[in-house]
C-alpha cells in the first residue's frame, strides 16, 4: 500500500457524493488576498473540487491544480467545464509532487492539513516555486480554531499558526501573517472560523 494510502481513500470517500461539499465559490481569503493580483501562472496544491483554481482561471490566470484524490479532481474538472475553465490538473500528492522552482506568479494553498513536518517540506517548495514578484498565499485552520472556532481537523497537530508558516517560508517577504475570522453558517445560526492567512511576496 502506498504511504498514507488511507487519507487519500478518506478523502475519495468524501467527495464520492454527487453534490459539492465545498462550494463553487473560491475562499474568501483567496478571492480578497488574488483580486489584486495581475494574472499570470498560478499553481493551486490542494486544489480539492477545485473552486479556487476555476475562480483564478476566469480571471485570466493559467492555473495548474493538484490533489491527491481521484474523486476530488473529478468533481474539480466538472466545475471547470461548467465554468469554461481551461486547467491543468495533475493527480499526485503534494509531498511528492515537485513544482517548478520560479514557475509561477501565485501560488496558493489552502485547507492543507499535514503532519508538521511534511507541512514544513511541501511550503518550501510552494515558496521556492514563486516567481519573482510573485506571491505565495498560505490559508487553513487556525490552531485556535480548535476550542474558538467551528469546522476544520481535530488534530491540533495539523492545524496552523501564523508565526509557524511565516516561518517557514524561505526567500519571501512576508507581507501579512494573520489570524482571520470567517463566518460559517450551520442551518441557520451564524458561527465564526478562525483561520491562518499569510501573504508572502519573491522580491525582484
Ligand atoms: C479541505 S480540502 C481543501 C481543498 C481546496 N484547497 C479548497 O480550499 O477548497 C483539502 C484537500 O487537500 C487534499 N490533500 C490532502 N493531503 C494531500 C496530499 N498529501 N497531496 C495532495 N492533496 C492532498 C485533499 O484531497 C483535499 O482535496
């Protein structure tokens, strides 16, 4: 079996419904975070069913998206075809998957969750795969999220500090490094998530 075979099946179980379980709508953060931004090439790991990466196409990006999860990248494909969205997707995991060093004006991920470690080597790579003046945005849970917020892993271990991907990220300037608020509506009732953003830019 192929290492952590079980979190790509977890997560080909989860998007095995005919509905999307995120939404057509990229993440707040991203769409506010990217709606400055030129267009140019972007690189969306974790791309899941793939509404960020749609949302960055149709604004004139070319986007390259990766995911792990044959069921994600389906459901991602579908939403690009309904949105007349030219993408190129590549099924591989993130810890393997090596991205071209400068290749790209944005590079985005969001809502990875990996061990500590593996978190660490895969924001190297995002970060060494930004272009000159290009920018990195880093968005996920925020470990306060845990006991303050509602969604997100369980984990802590896997959960994010702004300080710890500021930290990690090598060669950028880092621009934000924040804790942020979004509103998560539950039936009818609005709660709040608490989530990690940071916007990281290649000088030059
Ligand atoms: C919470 S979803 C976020 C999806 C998307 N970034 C978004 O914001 O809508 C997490 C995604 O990470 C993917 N993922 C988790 N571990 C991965 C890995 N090691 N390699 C590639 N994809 C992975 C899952 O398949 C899932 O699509």
């Amino acid at each position: 079996m192929a290492r952590d075979q079980g979190d790509r099946d977890g997560w080909d179980a989860r998007y095995g419904t005919a509905e999307l379980i995120w939404t057509a709508e990229p993440n707040v953060f991203v769409a506010r975070e990217a709606a400055d931004l030129p267009p140019g090439r972007a690189l969306d790991l974790a791309t899941g069913e793939g509404r960020n990466a749609v949302w960055l196409a149709g604004r004139g990006w070319r986007v390259t998206a990766v995911d792990f999860s044959v069921e994600g990248l389906r459901k991602a494909r579908r939403l690009a075809a309904e949105h007349g969205a030219d993408i190129d997707w590549i099924l591989a995991d993130v810890r393997d998957h090596r991205p071209r060093p400068r290749g790209y004006d944005l590079v985005l991920v969001a809502y990875l969750h990996l061990r500590a470690e593996d978190l660490r080597d895969v924001l190297y790579r995002a970060a060494e795969a930004v272009a000159p003046g290009g920018t990195l945005l880093v968005v996920g849970h925020d470990l306060t999220n845990l006991n303050e917020g509602v969604g997100g892993p369980r984990d802590p271990s896997v959960l994010y500090t702004a300080t710890g991907v500021a930290a990690a990220l090598n060669g950028l300037e880092v621009v934000r490094a924040d804790r942020v608020t979004r509103v998560v509506v539950r039936g009818e009732i609005e709660h709040t998530a608490f989530d990690t953003l940071v916007r990281a830019v290649r000088p030059g």
